[in-house]
C-alpha cells in the first residue's frame, strides 16, 4: 500500500493500519550497475570468449519460488508458493531477514563457525546493463549486456566491495552478508525440473554470470574460470535462444526433483498436513495455569487441518500416552518415567490394539475430551520440586512417530515421521529419569548433574534430528525450566525454545504457530566465493559439514553447513574478509541451498550474485546498508555474551568498536583531535546503543535464563525479526486511526498521544495520561493501535506478547525502558529529530518535560562524547 507524505521534514512518516509495509527508507539494497571484469592476471581461465559471440543474461519476469514451508503440488510444471509473512523492519522498507557453536576450521579456508526466524522482502530483482571483458578471446562466443543481481535472500553489508585489505579488513565495521536459505520472496524465481550444470573443477553452478558458447554450449565458471560442458544443452543459433534457460537470466533458481533415489522415499500429496504434530504436556501444574493451558490446547486442536495427526503425551512422575481408539472416555498407556522405556514396552504401545496418533478429522473430540479431564496438581509439592519425566516422554513421543523400524509393503520401506514435531509444554524444570537434574541448585552434586544432562539432552535432541523430527518447546509459569538443560534439546533438534508468563493467549498462538511451521529437511548450504574473498566466521541455526567431493570436482573449495531444519524463519550471518588485494572490478558470490521440502521433493536452491569493487572508503560507506550491518555486528557480539558477565563485557566491545569506526573511517574535526563519526552510516551508532541497552546485553529483562534465551533466538533468527529485537520500531496513533513512524527516542512520550512500540519479541501500547482522560478517543486509540500491533505481529513466531498500559503505571517502565533518553540534550539536537516539537508552545513542552520518567543513562549523544567521539550530523 503506498504511504502518505510524510508528516514533517524530519524524521517520521504516516501510515494506517492493514498495510503491506510501514517503512520510510528508499530501498537500498539495489546494487549499482557496473560491468563485470573478471582479472586480467587469474591463472586458471582458458582461453577467453570472444566480445561479439558471448551471450546475454536478460532478466526475466519469474513465478513464485520454492521455500522449504511449501512444496510443489502435483501436475504443476511452476508451482506456485506462499510462506508466512514476518515482521516490517525499521525505518527502511520492508525487507528479509542462532545458540552459538563452533567447529574446527573448514579445510582449506580457516573459518570460524558458529551455531546457534514477514512481510515480502524488497520489490522484484531489476537489473541493469554490462558487459564482460577476458583476457583473450574464444571464438563462436556471444557477448550482450549482463544484469546485475539481487536476492531478498542475500542481504549484503555492503553493495561494494573495498579493493584495498588492509581498509576492507577493519574488524570494527567489517564485511558480511545474510542468508535466509528459506526464504519466500515474490516474484520468486522460476523451478527447473533437471539436474543443474555444475563446474567440473570447483563444483560451482552455471549462472547468469557465465560466459558461453552457443557455438559448442561449453560455459566458463565465474569460479575458478574452468571451461565446462553443458551435454549440448546451451547450444543455440542465437542470444535470445538462451533466455529461456531460467539459470543464465536470474540470480536465484530452484531446480526440483521430484524422484528420490532414497530408499525410504513414499510419494504423498500433501505431507505437511499428514505429518505427526505429538504434544507433549506437563500434568505437574496448579489449577490456575491448568485453565489457562486447557483454553490454548482446547484452540490448538480447532486450528489443526483435519489430515493431521495428532498425539497427546502426558508427563509427570510417569508417561501417559493417550489412545484415541476410546471415544466415550480418555484412555491411556502408562509407561515408568524413572529411566528411559524400553524396547519391550515400546512394542506393547506400537503393535498394541491403542491408536496413539490419529488425524484430526476422526479424534477432534477425543482430544477435546483428553484435555478436559486434565486435573490440577494435587501435592503439597513446590512447583521447582515437583517430579518432571520430561526426557523419557520425548523418547516416547519419538518412539511413537517413528513406529515399526521397518514395514516391508511392496518392496518399499515406509518410515513415518518425515518432517514431524514434537511440542512440549512445560511447566517446570525436568527433576525425574534420564536427562534431569536435583529439585535444588544446591544439591552437592549439581554442577556435575546439570553437565551430564545437558549432554544427554543434545543427543536426544540429535537423535530426533536423525529422525527427521523437531521439537518445539514452549515454557509458561513462574517456575524456573533450567534453560540450559532444556535449550540443548530444541537447539539440536532443529526446533525452538521459547518462554512466556503463562499458558495464556502468547503462548496459544506459539502453540498454533509452531504446529503450522513447516521445514525442511537433509538441509546443506554451499558458500563459494570468488579467490578475493575469505570467509571468516558463520553464525546460524546449523554445523559445519565436512563433505569429501573432491571425487567429483577436484577442487571444491567450498564451505558446507548442514542446516539442522530449513524455515523462512532463519538465516545465517557470514562474515568476510579480503584474502589480498582485489584487482578485479567484481567479486562474486554463490549459496546453493540443497534440502528435501515438506512434499519431499529434493530441491537445490542456487543463489548467485556479484559485486562491484572500489578504491574510494567514502564511496564504499555510501553503500552500506546500516541496518544489515547492524544485524551482523549484533550477531557477531552477542555471540560472545554467554552469561551475564559477558554481556558486560560485550558493552564494552561495542563502546570500542564504534570508537575505531571513527578513527579507520571518520574525519578530522577541525582544530581538535577528535574525529567525527562518518555521516555516510550515521544510523548505525543508534543501532548500538539500542542494543547494548535493551534486552539481548542490558538489563532491562529481569532474569539470566530470559536474556539467554532471547540471545539464542537472535542468533538464529531472520534479518526482520532480528532487527526488530536490536532496535525497536516507534509508531504513534494520530487522528483518523493512522499512525506516524518516529524514532525511539522518550520524546515521544507526549501526553496527548498513544504509541505502539514493537521491540520484537515484545509489542507496547503506551497511552498518555491527557489521552486516557477522554474515555472516547482512548478507546479508539487503543483499538486502532491493538489492530496495528496484531497486524506487525501475525504470523511472526515466536508470536510477542502485547501490553498495554497508561502513562504514570508501574508498568509503563517497560515501555520507557526501551527508549533512548533524549530529554537531557539540548533543544537544538532535540528539534533536529523531532522537528514537530518546534511547534509546541511553552506549557506543551513543560507538559512533556513532566512526563519523563529520569534514569541515569546517558543520551545517545551523551554517549558516543563520552568514547571521545563526536556524533555523526543527523544525530
């Protein structure tokens, strides 16, 4: 929907709720034109193609693409997809978007790699015209013009690439990219249903990049530059022959096989709503959560498509596993939950006369029944004291999807659980059987305990990733969970942990949204570079994978990641760095995405994209993007903050960081030693400050185990919701019902307003006291902005949770909290962002001094001064 002019020359912009995008910022992202040059000095390109003979790479209008939450429905040659859409981002338009590991360095390159989720991303891939120099010329070769590129699922730091190492290598700032392997982006690229066209030497895709000769159809990697053959394929009487390849006109391709050579492989129509969903429930909770869980699971099953199966687990001192053969009452097998169950017991439950998984459409009411007859906890037992099975109830729920080991039907073995979840919801820590640890922290023993389940957690977690299936679990209550025990389990199952206040509407909505979360599965991502570049560092949901192709291609260089599920909700942070100097007036850059969607249909994704080169450091920072930078460098930081002290410590990185971004790149402040922070990214200090303040380094959420498992979904979440986590997004209520975007300074607090601020996992509704007084606008303004608030949210997972509240309540600390303070600077500074503020009278802004709620942090002004820096000139 288009947006409105702006409201005032500074900065903020209108817009009305049941929008496709509330963002202001031009789209930067575009890379600019310039032809590419491959080095006149690399040693392995054969002999060149010719000016007049190499082909063209036009761009094309392309359909909708695969994404690992969709799949290709049956007799469609293009199918078309629709994945969920994610959070807006802040103050630019709308655009795409980890628990931390590390494993040895990949051979050859020396990377350092780290483990640890929307709106359409940006308008269509455009391109624009270049041309193609080599060192020598081959003949029956075609040159025409060559796009460039661009993919809402490569979110680059910069558009540039610096040509000199020592500038481009200022760890401060750095170089980087985000790759969302699942990402849906409309258009979408069109689906091939062949096998790709790979480099023989090095492995890489043939692209639009390529050079070729229609003559012969042989094409040159831009790789490593070896000539490759294409079977006659790209044979051609002419340029315009060549278009209809989809691979040599478009950045991004999706080729599809719909036949697997894998011997468990059983063609389905629909797997995604056929697939297993067990849930997996604490019978430890009191009567008031008990309601509250009732109400959500009660919605959960009236929201499942009626093909899918479903299984309900209860667990406690022991393992009940409900059986939806009985219809008038809820019935279930009971298992010991002291040790893991074995293989006897298992057999009597899955070869037993029970039904312990059946679709929606025959055991609806049965699940209705099973959850009403649940009964409150009965003991005189604290809660964090009570016997939890928790670990023996997922290997039962595994058991259960995974079924017989082998059903020989026709010569085909079936193995259920393809693409299966597991939820758990849990109420409180798990104290009883394998995986758990003491009722108390100050058992003599607990430190040795906690480690000893915490490895035996991540191997169940592994094994259910071997199995195909992940697992969701979502905790609710007061009672602390022993998030580093539990933590592993998602983590390595490829799922998610995620906590809330209670079993209320936030955690409803993750429960529903969880189960409609479709991956991927077998997912591996190949990263190839151009010999310029070198990668450093990978944070992202997924491990190093050490894959010997070298009997194929003889010097695949390439870095592969086995990605632990595929969802539109992740994405990998990559950093980079220069090998040498850069000669060449382009790098490139591939991602091939290798993964079996929900329809089980094995999918490559390949991804290809180029860069311009540059000698000018201040024509360099005009093209970085400061919100991806932002999001790599938070990524990057938060890695190191594995505990409290930490986070500190990580401040203090960020103090030093932006101190050495205005030494290496800011200018002299004339007659003083100072240097001014570079105004090309004057956005990114107040990127910082939001971050080492709010919730993933500051302290501003209460408990240890909250930061930590804030910080784990950051580090595997998408671009979208990762921004959104760093730096919220400001949106004040005008009249009429719409809204004007400001930044998310406290001057926004003005009493005769209402404000919505969406800090990612959490969304507020502040309401002035002046506003609150008249009972009729109030409610419309907190109508318009509970609809706003729901419509930013709506498919985002995990789902925030919404508070509203009034000016002057204990509660609006919250809100106030996540503010920058701005109210201390002087008029002038507080003018230049907020021009509206010029046309206050006297008593206005008295009433807007008054409403401040005064903390000690300093303003962000305040604190880049005080790193004997001065601020950039729109701050």
């Amino acid at each position: 929907m288009a947006t409105p002019p702006q409201a005032s020359p500074g900065y903020s912009r209108t817009i009305t709720p049941q929008m496709d995008s509330l963002s202001s910022k031009p789209d930067q992202s575009a890379m600019s034109p310039a032809p590419p040059t491959i080095s006149s000095g690399a040693p392995r390109f054969p002999p060149p193609i010719s000016q007049q003979d190499q082909i063209p790479s036009p761009s094309i209008k392309l359909p909708t693409m695969l994404s690992p939450a969709n799949g290709v429905k049956t007799g469609s040659s293009v199918p078309h997809m629709s994945t969920p859409p994610g959070p807006p981002v802040f103050a630019s338009p709308v655009r795409p978007a980890a628990v931390p590991f590390r494993t040895s360095p990949a051979t050859p390159q020396p990377v350092a790699f780290s483990s640890a989720s929307s709106l359409p991303t940006s308008s269509p891939p455009y391109f624009s015209n270049g041309s193609v120099e080599l060192q020598q010329q081959l003949p029956s070769a075609m040159e025409e013009p060559v796009p460039d590129g661009k993919s809402p699922c490569v979110l680059f730091s910069a558009h540039k690439v610096l040509k000199h190492k020592k500038q481009a290598n200022v760890p401060s700032l750095g170089f980087g990219v985000l790759v969302s392997p699942g990402r849906d982006t409309s258009p979408g690229p069109q689906v091939i249903q062949r096998d790709p066209h790979r480099c023989h030497d090095c492995g890489a895709y043939s692209n639009l990049y390529s050079n070729i000769l229609i003559g012969s159809g042989q094409w040159q990697c831009v790789i490593c530059g070896n000539l490759n053959g294409s079977e006659g394929e790209y044979i051609a009487l002419s340029k315009e022959e060549l278009r209809n390849f989809p691979e040599l006109s478009s950045p991004l391709v999706d080729f599809i096989q719909t036949g697997n050579k894998r011997p468990s492989f059983v063609p389905v129509t629909d797997s995604r709503t056929s697939a297993p969903v067990v849930l997996v429930i604490d019978e430890c909770l009191d009567e008031q959560h008990l309601q509250y869980l009732q109400s959500s699971l009660h919605a959960f099953v009236d929201s499942l498509p009626p093909t899918t199966r479903i299984g309900i687990i209860l667990y406690g001192r022991a393992v009940s596993v409900y059986d939806f053969s009985e219809e008038s009452i809820a019935s279930a097998e009971v298992i010991p939950g002291g040790a893991s169950p074995t293989q006897e017991a298992l057999k009597a439950l899955i070869y037993g006369t029970g039904i312990s998984l059946s679709p929606m459409h025959a055991s609806k009411e049965v699940a209705h029944l099973i959850f009403s007859s649940l009964r409150p906890y009965k003991l005189n037992v604290p809660e964090a004291s009570r016997d939890r099975c928790l670990g023996t109830a997922v290997e039962v729920a595994l058991a259960i999807i995974q079924g017989p080991s082998a059903d020989f039907s026709r010569g085909v073995v079936k193995r259920p659980g393809v693409n299966s979840r597991i939820i758990v919801c849990a109420g409180g820590p798990n104290t009883y059987g394998p995986g758990s640890v003491p009722h108390s922290y100050t058992h003599p023993n607990y430190p040795h305990k906690e480690k000893t389940a915490i490895k035996w957690m991540e191997h169940l977690g592994r094994e259910a990733h071997q199995q195909n299936t992940v697992i969701d679990i979502l905790c609710a209550g007061t009672c602390p969970v022993r998030v580093p025990v539990l933590q592993p389990l998602a983590k390595a199952s490829g799922g998610a942990f995620v906590l809330h206040d209670d079993f209320g509407e936030a955690f409803g909505m993750n429960l529903q949204r969880a189960s409609a979360r479709a991956a991927g599965s077998h997912g591996l991502l190949e990263i190839r570079c151009s010999d310029d570049i070198l990668v450093t560092q990978v944070v992202g949901p997924g491990e190093e994978a050490h894959i010997e192709n070298h009997e194929t291609f003889k010097n695949d260089l390439s870095l592969c990641i086995r990605m632990l599920s595929v969802e539109e909700t992740q994405c990998f942070s990559i950093s980079m760095e220069n090998r040498h100097d850069i000669k060449s007036d382009f790098v490139f850059f591939q991602f091939a995405i290798q993964y079996s969607n929900v329809y089980q249909a094995d999918i490559t994704r390949v991804i290809t994209l180029r860069l311009p080169t540059v000698d000018s450091v201040p024509e360099y920072l005009q093209c970085v993007e400061d919100e991806v930078a932002a999001v790599l460098i938070a990524k990057r930081t938060l890695l190191g903050a594995k505990s409290h002290s930490d986070a500190i410590d990580m401040r203090t990185t960020i103090d030093e960081r932006v101190k050495d971004i205005a030494l290496k790149f800011g200018s002299q402040v004339p007659k003083s030693k100072l240097r001014r922070f570079p105004k090309e990214i004057s956005l990114l200090p107040e990127f910082l400050f939001h971050l080492r303040r709010g919730p993933l380094l500051g302290n501003i959420v209460g408990h240890e185990d909250e930061r930590s498992v804030l910080r784990n979904l950051f580090l595997n979440a998408s671009f979208d919701l990762s921004l959104r986590m760093v730096a919220p997004r400001c949106l004040m209520h005008r009249e009429g019902g719409t809204f004007e975007e400001l930044p998310a300074y406290d001057l926004v607090m003005q009493s005769d307003t209402a404000v919505v601020l969406d800090h990612g996992t959490d969304v507020f509704i502040w309401l002035g006291a002046e506003l609150a007084a008249d009972e009729g606008r109030s409610a419309a303004a907190v109508a318009a902005c509970k609809t706003l608030a729901e419509e930013l949210t709506e498919l985002r997972f995990p789902a925030p949770r919404i508070l509203a509240f009034k000016e002057g309540s204990s509660q609006a600390r919250y809100f106030v909290s996540r503010l920058i303070p701005a109210h201390k600077d002087p008029p002038y500074e507080q003018e230049a962002r907020f021009p509206q503020l010029r046309t206050l009278t006297t008593e206005q802004r008295t009433k807007l001094k008054s409403s401040f709620i005064h903390f000690d942090d300093p303003s962000i002004c305040e604190w880049i001064r005080s790193l004997k820096v001065v601020p950039p000139e729109p701050i």
